[in-house]
C-alpha cells in the first residue's frame, strides 16, 4: 500500500539536553515555588522526577532556557532564595521524547505528503472512531488510522471509515474497519442516557447531541411524544426519563431492536412504547384512536408509572434526565409482524389521552421506603387530534415534505 512504511516510529525520538537541581526530596515544593518560571514547561512531562542514584534525592529539571550550568539566566535574588533552602548542585539532564510522546497532528504532520490534509477531528461513538476520509487522504487511510488509534487508545478500541455512498433507505453507511478489533456493537453516554448500538446496522449522529437534549428540555413531565423517526431512541429515551410518555417508531428493524434494548437499560420500557413501521402508517394509526377506545382506569397507570419513575430519579440525586427505575418488560424481536405493534390500539388511547395540563399544579409528594407518588391526577378525555403534545420528526428534509401534505393537517 501507498502508506506502507511511512510510520517508522523511531523517526520521532529527539533528545533534550538539560540541566537540572539535585535536591532532598522534602523540599521539592519550596524549590518549585521559588524557581517558578524556570522549570521545564512541557506537556505531559513533569519538571520534578526520581534521581537513579539515591532514593533521598529529586531531579529539578530546569527550563530550555537555561543554557549554563552557573545558571547566569536566573536572577541573582531567586538564587539567593534557592541557596537559603538547600546547596546548589546542578547536574546535566537528558530526556528523550518519542513517539509516544507526540500528538497525532504532530505526527501525521511529519510524515504525510505536502498537501495532504491532516485529518482535525472525527466522530467518536463509545469505543469506535470514524474517520472522514477525504479523497486524497485514501492512499494514506491506515497509516492515519494506526495513529489515530495508537494516540486515543485504550479508550479507542476500533478506527472505522465509510465506504462508498450511502443507498439504503436506513441512512446506514457501510463502514471497513481500518484498524482495531471489528467489534461494532458499542455504548454511548448522553446526558444521563445509556444507548446501545450496533454502528453498522443503525444510525447514530454524536454531533447532534446538544440538539437531542435541546428538545427534550422543552417537554414536559406528563407530555405524550410522537417520535416518528426513532432511530435507538437518542430523542425517546430522555423524553421518558423525564416523565413522559413516548410513541416512538422507526422503519429500521434494528433499531427498534435496539430502542426497546435501551428503553430496559435506562429502566423506562413502561414510558416508551416502540413501532417499526413506515412512519406515515405509524401516525395515521396513533392519531386515528376512537375516543370510545379511552379507558380511564387505564390512562392512570401508565402517567402514574412515569411520574413515579421521574421522582425516583430525583430522589437519586440525578438531574431531569437522570434514569429511572420501573419495572421490566419484555424486550421483543426486531422481526415481529407489524400488526402486532398495533393490536393494543387501546394502549395508545390509555396513556395519550393524559395531558400535561391535566395534572395538578399542586402535588402532593408522599414518602415511602422505596418510592415517591405524585397525587392530583384529573383524568379528562381528549379528542383523538389533541392525544400528542409533541411531534418529532428528524429528517435530512422536509419532514412536513416528506410525510404528505394531507397528513400533517391533521395532526
């Protein structure tokens, strides 16, 4: 390959000549303060280290700066502050740097051709990198990755890059592994959130974090939530762990398989209700609910479940979308016949028709040994159109476009 024997890691090692102060170790603190300014300043490299000859002793290790060892650079008082502490002794130093010294960018820069780009930054989904090869960095691909991996690991245990366009109607692109193990099942932490995912099969934007969390953030606890581009749930799962009810679908198999994994890691399945279907068939089902369907002994459980979950977390210390703890249900298989999602058309009615502003203003909280309930639920009835407080539709168009215009006139 064109990039082959480009990283010869041995290039990278350079010796420093220095000078450095002998001195008991008790006193390497009030040394450091009265030559502050003089000791060596570099990244990752401490100015005070062991002396190989006496376990007593410390090495001062002095600044670049300082090129003679009567040490003429420093000002006759700091000296005579030094000498107030302990005996001078200087002594000559070397620290050699290699490569496991030097950052990527100083590293790719020395050793890619001119005129290529230095990669600046990539993506980072739990243990996996992806890359943005551009055109004239392909030649050079695995000796960027080798270095990207080596300077982020162990956190980085796998560098990827995207193969070719994107042609599935799952926004999934295909990925080679160009270094690292080919593991791309991986966990990403999100304002509280945990979410499982395989890279491969789903998609997942880490970039658009702020944005997931800056929605959420405008809900309400007691809000019902019609996610209709679900994805692994980055929008639902906070949703729910703040206490509302979430419709979420997705036309991607797998990650509904994966939403309703990390409904149950997040401990909110009983708030997150998953689909897999096509997203116009998904909304004209959730808003089409009869009221006659509305069963109020029913509505109460699942807005309750969610309010005493939202409690919970907050008795936990956590913040609003910290994760909360209900009971456990079964997660079901990515492959399940879409009627079956839809069976339950009362379920949907039981919890949409709880609204925000139907809870009281003033609830009264009751301590127990495990929980915290809120009290003041008012059950009314709402009409079909008026069971969603929240539609999110997070497309690379026009949602509206995309849905139809006959669609959203009635949502």
């Amino acid at each position: 390959m064109a990039d082959a024997g480009l990283l010869d890691e041995s290039k990278f090692e350079s010796t420093l000549q220095l000078w450095a102060l002998r001195i008991p170790r008790e006193l390497c603190k009030s040394v450091s303060r009265v030559l502050r300014g003089y000791l060596l300043d570099k990244a990752r490299v401490k100015p005070i280290t062991e002396d190989p000859t006496s376990e007593k002793n410390r090495f001062v290790i002095l600044s670049e700066s300082i090129q003679n060892p009567d040490l003429s650079e420093i000002p006759d008082q700091v000296l005579d502050a030094l000498k107030e502490l302990c005996n001078i002794e200087v002594v000559p130093y070397s620290l050699t740097l290699g490569y496991s010294y030097w950052g990527a960018d100083h590293i790719l820069k020395q050793i890619l051709p001119h005129g290529v780009e230095v990669p600046s930054s990539f993506e980072t989904i739990g243990h996996i990198a992806h890359l943005n090869i551009t055109d004239d960095m392909l030649p050079y691909k695995d000796v960027i990755a080798k270095v990207i991996y080596d300077k982020n690991q162990p956190r980085i245990k796998t560098v990827v890059n995207k193969v070719g366009t994107i042609t599935n109607e799952f926004r999934v692109p295909n990925f080679e592994v160009l270094v690292g193990k080919d593991d791309m099942v991986t966990e990403v932490k999100q304002y509280g959130a945990i979410f499982r995912l395989d890279y491969s099969l789903v998609y997942w934007n880490s970039r658009l974090e702020h944005e997931h969390i800056r929605l959420v953030s405008q809900f309400q606890t007691g809000d019902i939530i019609c996610d209709m581009f679900a994805g692994v749930g980055p929008f639902s799962i906070p949703a729910a762990q703040k206490g509302c009810v979430v419709y979420a679908n997705d036309l991607n198999p797998d990650s509904v398989r994966y939403l309703r994994i990390n409904a149950k890691i997040n401990k909110v399945e009983d708030c997150v209700f998953a689909y897999n279907l096509d997203a116009r068939a998904f909304v004209r089902q959730l808003m089409s609910v009869p009221d006659s369907e509305i069963k109020p002994e029913s509505q109460d459980t699942v807005l309750k479940e969610c309010q005493t979950n939202n409690l919970i977390a907050n008795r936990e210390g956590r913040s609003e979308h910290g994760k909360l703890a209900v009971d456990n249900k079964e997660i079901l298989d990515a492959g399940k016949n879409v009627q079956d999602h839809m069976d339950d058309s009362s379920t949907i009615a039981n919890a949409a028709a709880k609204r925000r502003s139907e809870i009281s203003d003033e609830a009264s909280v009751i301590k127990g040994n495990t929980n915290k309930r809120i009290r003041g639920f008012k059950l009314s009835i709402s009409k079909a159109y008026e069971h969603v407080d929240h539609i999110i539709m997070n497309l690379p168009a026009s949602a509206l476009q995309f849905l139809g215009k006959h669609l959203y006139l009635h949502v």
